[in-house]
C-alpha cells in the first residue's frame, strides 16, 4: 500500500513539476537579473501549488514576488516575460 501511495505522489510531483517547466518557458533567459528572475519564479511557485502550500497563489502573482525579490539586488531591472500568459 506504501508503495502505491509513494507512486501517486510521485505522479502528482511530476506534474507540479511539468506544470512550473511550462510556465517558466515563457520567462526567457537572459542577463543574470533575468536569470534570476527564473532562479527564483521555480521555488515560489513549486511550493505554491505543492501540498504544503499556506496561501493559493496565481502564476502571475508569483511572477510579482519573484520581480520584486530580483529587484531587492537590482532596483532597476525590467523583467521580460510572456505578459498575456502572466495574466490573472
């Protein structure tokens, strides 16, 4: 019974994972700010949609945490993103 319940959430982490690879495509690579910015966007948003999470939150308003988390290093950056996508 274990090893069926290790196999679901196996599949269920597989496709948290599978979602936040997609999502994150449609941040583009770049300057290191940029790159930060995806360095950044992946945990906030695996815990957001994870088991544990405290709070549901959007891709988009996890797009704002990761900008302003980037922004505490680089009070100017201007992140590139997919905006339509990011919408809420």
């Amino acid at each position: 019974m274990n090893g069926i319940m290790d196999i679901e959430k196996m599949h269920k982490g597989q496709s948290i994972r599978d979602t936040v690879k997609e999502e994150i495509s449609h941040i583009p690579r770049g300057n290191a700010p940029q790159n930060e910015l995806r360095l950044f966007y992946w945990p906030l948003r695996m815990n957001s949609l994870g088991k544990k999470a405290e709070t549901s939150k959007t891709k988009g308003e996890v797009l704002i945490e990761a900008v302003n988390a980037v922004r505490k290093t680089y009070p100017d950056f201007m992140p590139k993103y997919d905006t339509e996508f990011f919408q809420d």
